[in-house]
C-alpha cells in the first residue's frame, strides 16, 4: 500500500461499507471510501461482521451465518490503497511544537496541561513519523536547559541558612526530578524511537539529569555549600543531635544519580570522617578505661554502618569503616593493650576480651599484637607465681586456676584460634622452667595430697579430670626426671601404708604417664603395683603354709617383699623387736628363702605398722599403730612407769624419731599414755605411764604417727639421686652417640645430646661428662684436631 504509513480498517457491525482512517492526526481530514463487494446477496451484505478475527498469518477471515449453509463459497475482503497521498496541513510542525511546549511549560510551573496525554503522545508520534524527531529533541532540551537555568538564581543568595539552602536544593531536586518523569512519559515515543537509533545522545531521563547537573549540581558555589551542608548535618548527627535523615538521603542520592558523588562529596566526607574520629580517639584514650573505649568504638562501628544503610551510599562502605578502624584501632593497638589487657585477663572480663578479639581481627596485625601481649601476659604473671617461694604451698592449685581461665578465655573470646594456644602453650613452658626442679617437685606432691586415701573433696570423675589438668602442666615440665623421683617416694609411702584413696585412680594416673613419656619413664612404678600383687600372694601362700605346719601361732605377720630397684631407698634401721616378732620374721624369712634361693631379705622397720589389742578398765580396745608406736606400748606390759631414758634403750629407736612416737601417743588426740610433766614436747627427763582410763567410743582407733616435715636434707639427697641419674644418661648417651657416629666434632655431638637427652643441661656439665668418658677411655681426641672425638671400641 504505497504512499501511507499506517492504515487501520474499520468494519461495522450490520453495514456493508468500509472506511478506512488514515492514522494522519488527531484533527486531519478523513477520506472514506466505500468497498463494493460483487456477486453478494443482500443476505450476505447484511451478515455480521464482527466475527471478523485477524488470524496468525495476517490475513482475514470472514466468519457468517450464510458460510455454515451447505455449498456456500468464502469471499475475500479486498482493502485497496489510497489513490492521492494525504498531505499534512500547512504549519503542522510549528503548531504541533507549540502544543507540546505550552504542556512542557504547564509541567514545569505545576499548571494544569489543557491537552489530553494520549493527544500529546500521538503528536509527538506523528512528528516522529514524519521525520520532526532530531527538531524535536533539540527543542524540548532547549526548553527544559532554560528551566534549569532559571532556578539557579535562588542559590545564589549569600545570607540563606544552611539547612533552608538544603531543603531549597532537595525541593529543586525532586520537583526536577517529577517533571522529567511526566515530560518523558508524553515524548516516550521519541526516546524509543529516535533515541534508540542514535547512540550519540541522551535518553530524555539522562538529558534532564545531565542539564541539572551541568547548571546546578556542577555550579562551583552550589555544589560547595551544598556539601559543606550535608557535612554539617553528618557531623551533628555524629554528635548525638536529631537531624532529618530523609533529607540527607535524598541529597547524597541526588549527587548519585548526577554521578558526583564520589568527586564532589565522597573525598571531603572521609577527610572530615578522619579529622573527627583522630581527634576522638586521642581524646577518648585518655579518658576512658579501656572496656568503656573498646565499647565506644564497637558503637561507632555500628552507627556507621547504620548511615550506610539509611543514607550514605553503598560505594563508601569500605573506605569509611577503614578510616573508622584506622583512626580508632590501628592508631591505639598497643596502647588499649598496655593499659587494659592485664585488667581484663585478671577478671576475667569475658565479654570485654570477646570486643577486644572482635575488634582487633578488624585491623592490620591486630591480632598479632594481641598475641604477643597476651603471651607477655601469661610469662609475667606466670613467673610470680612460680618464683615466689612463700607461693609453693598454694603453687600447683593456682597453676591449675590459671592454666583454666586461659583456656576459658581462649575458647570463649578467642574463638580457640590456633595461634593463641600454641602461644599460650609456649608461655606455660617458658614460665614454669624459671624455677629450676622444683614445680616438677611440687606437682608431684599435689598428685600425692589427691590420692591419698583421706582426700573426700572431688568423686571419681571429679578425680579423673583433675588428673587431666595435672598431665597438661606436667607437660610443660622439663625436669619430668625430677617429678618422677618424688612420685614415686610417695606413691611408696601410699601403697605401703595403705593410704591410697582408689588403685583405679593410681592406675589412671600411671597410664596416663605412660602415654605421655613411655614405658621406660614408668617401668619402675609398674614394678611397684607389680610387687604388691606378688606380696599379696606370698601372704596368702604363708598363711596356708601356717595352718598346715601350727608353727608361730597367736601373730598374724603380713609381710610386703619389694625389689630394691623398683622402691625408693630406704635407710636400714636397727631396732629391738620383742623376742616374738623376731621368731615370726625368721620363719617368714625360712619360707621366703626356701622358695627363692640366692635372694637376700633386709627389713624395714620404718615402714611397719601393727594392730595391737589394749585392756582399758572401760573395754577391750585396737589400736591401730606404726611398729615404733607398737614396739613402746608393748613395753608397758612389763612396768606401768617409764622414763624417756628406758624406753630408748629398751627400743633403741632413734631420739628424733622415739620424742615423735611418744609425742603421738601421750600429747595426740588419742593419749593411752600419760606424760609427767605434762606439755607438748617430749624432753628427756619426762617419764610416761599406761592410761587405763583411757576411753573411746570406738572400738578400732587409729594413732597416727606425727610425721615429720620433709627436710631440706631429703630434698637435696633426692635431687641428688635425681643429679647421679642424669650423669648417667648424658654418659649413655654420649657412648651412643659416638658407636654409632665413630668420629664427631664437639658442636655436632652437644647439638645430638641436645636432642636426645630430655631434661635441661647447661653445656658445661656436657663438657665435664665427655672429658671423664675420656679419662675412662670411652673415646679420645683426635690428635690433628682437638675439638674432634674419636670413640674407642
């Protein structure tokens, strides 16, 4: 159909015309025509015509009453072109402009339009139809740059409030903003049309938002007091005052949407960000305790990520929060931890040390200063606990506290990162071998004090997870030599004496030791349980051998036998034993000998204990007693008034050790003796008698024996034997070293005793072993070179 654009077919309902509409404009002349349909009835003339569908393939199907008869024939609609070209009427374009800008206009001034949208939008379609687009285009951005212009003068003025300007500009802003919309709403066909095929030119939202911006966004007075207002209004807000935050929202979105925020506004925001929180945080250091600070700043944090969310644009995010962290963290990290952080591990303030943690994970080696304060922290206190000797009776139970509030403070604020327990680890083992043998000393006497068989603080498993913590700074213990010699003197003293709370418990504490160094380390005190099973046999055995021989009756002798390599080193003592325990030892030791030969038997009297039966004129009474207290009472069977001087040559014990017997019998809870004078020292004159009167409600009673206080003399002979052992492991291992290697220098061969030995050695003790192995012709310097060994098969 030449010579027309768009032509569009009307059919009537019950009529047989036609008319086509050419689609001009709104008031252009209509030109009808009617289409004659040939060889139709009138029937078919009359037929209804709104059944008539366009089908998918465009053409058009005539649907009729007459078509559904029998033999009926389909006719086709034939619709023919215009035989003149329309034309548009004289001063189309100038009209049809004025029409569009007077409704421009009435936009901008927020008249009412006298036109109707749909006949707007249909004139700026056929002005685009008719080739009136690129005129068009540059006459509405003509009009709508000389509306932005002309609102620029209202901010020009000098003496207009900071927050009127702002409300003026936002007013500006969003008016601007409405009257794009509605102008691109009316020229919509120009921005899909024209716009679209020239991508050299704005859309008619971008050219709105590019002349705003040019004029008034980009004016340099405008844009600086409109930042310096959006600054202000931050920084009271900053302050603590109430501003209108939905008026900050839409201005920094307006300098989003005008793509100047970053160069206008984002530089100068993060400069007086970083001006005020320096100044903050100086101030803030030295006024505030560290938890109130740590708290003020966790504050801050959260407030600026609030103003990201509610106004600030999504872009600043990093910067800001960095500037914010630098300013507040980065800048203070070793002051907050000098002031603060031992006050804070003291506490514990858990839920301080949690903001700590959080905060400093935020910042650029902030854990790693944390860190090493903390393990600074841990060595310091530590070491006063460990150095101090008045603390030694209360040591082990605060390592134990200490090691458990790390470990709380660790887990819970520390989020058990690996890099705090390993230091926390390091500091333990630094601190606790300041002090050369002795924690290992007093972490085994803590062990003793636990299972002896008067401890009724903790249950079993209470027990079993005290023994865990003990393992822990058993660990960190170098001299576990050291531990293991007073271990195992009082792991005798409590299976012979019978103290031991639970063998479950020794056994526990046993293989919980073997885990940790090996059977070499506990091989001896296995020996230990291993001889007290063996002795419990030998009894049983005996008692048989007893019953069926009705030799030594009256006495029941229970005798441990121990293996002198396995058992501590007992000093023999020589007593006078009654006439009838010495039969029994003799035909104990017969029996024993006779099932063992080449074995030798040596008694010792310190570690006895007997049960003797007392008549007292209120009741038959036992006693349950140490053989010194034993062997004094039996000797007032024979006379009822002793002196001191009696009973020592009667007994022949020990001065020091008979004044404690005695002391224990005639001073103690349980007197069946009585002291003339009396006092509480034994001195040598005092004479002592039976007490008869002696009453008890009940029937077994138990004196124990005062003991006597470890001197520093034991202390010393058993570091001693801990010292001989030493030399002779750095010997073996020196001797190993040197089969194995024939020819070694003297560094390489202190750095593989270094690694081989695993107790602490000074480097000159290495040096008087090696010269005695060579004295002992054991090895030899090679003549060339002296500082070279040489081992000698």
């Amino acid at each position: 159909m030449s010579g027309i654009a768009k032509t569009s077919v009307l059919v009537e309902e019950g009529g047989n015309q036609c008319r086509k509409r050419s689609n001009i404009s709104a008031s252009s002349d209509q030109c009808s025509k009617r289409s004659k349909f040939d060889d139709m009835s009138s029937n078919e003339k009359k037929s209804n015509f709104s059944m008539l569908n366009p089908n998918v393939n465009g053409t058009i199907k005539m649907t009729t009453s007459s078509m559904n008869k029998p033999g009926a024939t389909t006719k086709k609609l034939v619709i023919k072109n215009f035989k003149s070209k329309p034309n548009l009427p004289e001063n189309y374009q100038e009209t049809t402009w004025s029409k569009l800008r007077e409704a421009v206009i009435a936009i901008q001034t927020s008249k009412a339009i006298a036109y109707s949208l749909e006949e707007l939008y249909q004139a700026v379609e056929n002005m685009c139809s008719h080739k009136m687009a690129s005129q068009l285009y540059v006459n509405l951005t003509n009009l709508v740059e000389a509306h932005v212009k002309s609102n620029i003068e209202q901010f020009l003025s000098e003496s207009m409030d900071r927050q009127v300007f702002l409300k003026r500009m936002d007013d500006c802003w969003r008016a601007h903003c409405r009257q794009m919309i509605m102008i691109r709403s009316i020229f919509l066909y120009l921005d899909r049309t024209y716009v679209l095929q020239n991508p050299s030119i704005h859309s008619i939202w971008d050219m709105g938002l590019d002349l705003f911006r040019h004029h008034i966004a980009m004016n340099t007075l405008i844009q600086t007091r409109t930042v310096d207002g959006l600054l202000t209004l931050i920084e009271r807000e900053r302050g603590g005052d109430a501003v209108d935050i939905s008026l900050l929202k839409s201005l920094l979105r307006m300098l989003s949407d005008l793509q100047i925020y970053q160069d206008a506004f984002e530089h100068k925001f993060l400069q007086a960000t970083e001006r005020l929180y320096c100044a903050e945080g100086q101030r803030l250091m030295r006024e505030l305790a560290v938890p109130q600070y740590l708290a003020h700043v966790e504050k801050r944090l959260r407030e600026e990520n609030e103003r990201l969310l509610h106004y600030l644009d999504p872009c600043t995010k990093w910067q800001l929060i960095h500037t914010v962290e630098r300013q507040l963290l980065s800048e203070h990290v070793s002051g907050v931890l000098s002031k603060g952080l031992e006050s804070l591990m003291d506490g514990p303030r858990l839920r301080d040390l949690a903001t700590l943690y959080s905060l400093f994970s935020r910042v650029k080696d902030g854990l790693t200063e944390l860190c090493s304060h903390f393990n600074a922290y841990i060595k310091k206190k530590g070491r006063t606990i460990v150095i101090e000797p008045e603390r030694d009776k209360t040591m082990v139970a605060e390592l134990l506290e200490f090691k458990e509030q790390l470990d709380n403070v660790v887990s819970t604020c520390f989020q058990r990162n690996d890099r705090f327990l390993y230091s926390m680890r390091e500091a333990f083992e630094h601190f606790i071998n300041q002090r050369q043998n002795k924690p290992a000393e007093l972490i085994a006497k803590f062990v003793d004090l636990k299972l002896r068989a008067g401890n009724k603080e903790a249950t079993e498993e209470e027990l079993e997870r005290l023994l865990d913590k003990i393992m822990v700074l058993f660990r960190f213990i170098h001299g576990k030599d050291v531990f293991e010699a007073f271990y195992k003197k009082d792991l005798a003293k409590r299976l012979l004496v019978g103290k031991s709370a639970s063998v479950d418990a020794e056994k526990s504490m046993l293989s919980k030791l073997k885990q940790e160094c090996g059977g070499g380390f506990t091989c001896k005190l296995e020996g230990m349980f291993k001889d007290m099973e063996l002795s419990k046999d030998i009894n049983i055995t005996y008692k048989q051998h007893l019953s069926a021989s009705s030799e030594c009756g009256g006495l029941e002798l229970s005798v441990y036998i121990l293996t002198m390599g396995f058992w501590p080193t007992y000093a023999a003592v020589e007593v006078r034993l009654p006439g009838e325990l010495t039969r029994h030892q003799e035909h104990f030791a017969k029996f024993y000998l006779a099932k063992h030969s080449g074995r030798k038997l040596q008694w010792q009297a310190t570690l006895g204990h007997c049960v003797l039966r007392a008549h007292f004129t209120q009741g038959n009474k036992e006693l349950q007693v140490s053989l010194f207290q034993a062997l004094v009472l039996l000797l007032f069977n024979d006379g009822d008034n002793l002196s001191f001087e009696d009973i020592k040559t009667a007994t022949n014990i020990e001065e020091g050790e008979l004044r404690r017997t005695l002391q224990s019998l005639a001073c103690g809870k349980a007197r069946v003796l009585m002291k003339t004078p009396r006092g509480r020292d034994v001195q040598d004159r005092d004479h002592f008698a039976f007490n008869a009167d002696f009453t008890n409600k009940l029937f077994r009673i138990k004196i124990n024996q005062i003991q006597m206080k470890e001197t520093s003399e034991e202390q010393k002979a058993t570091e001693e034997r801990v010292f001989q052992d030493r030399q002779y492991q750095i010997d073996a291992a020196i001797v190993r070293v040197m089969k194995m290697r024939k020819a070694l220098s003297h560094n390489l061969l202190i750095s593989e005793l270094y690694n081989q030995l695993k107790f602490p050695v000074k480097p000159a003790d290495l040096k008087k072993r090696i010269e005695s192995l060579i004295d002992r012709d054991y090895m030899e310097r090679d003549k060339d070179n002296p500082n070279q060994y040489n081992y000698v098969a």
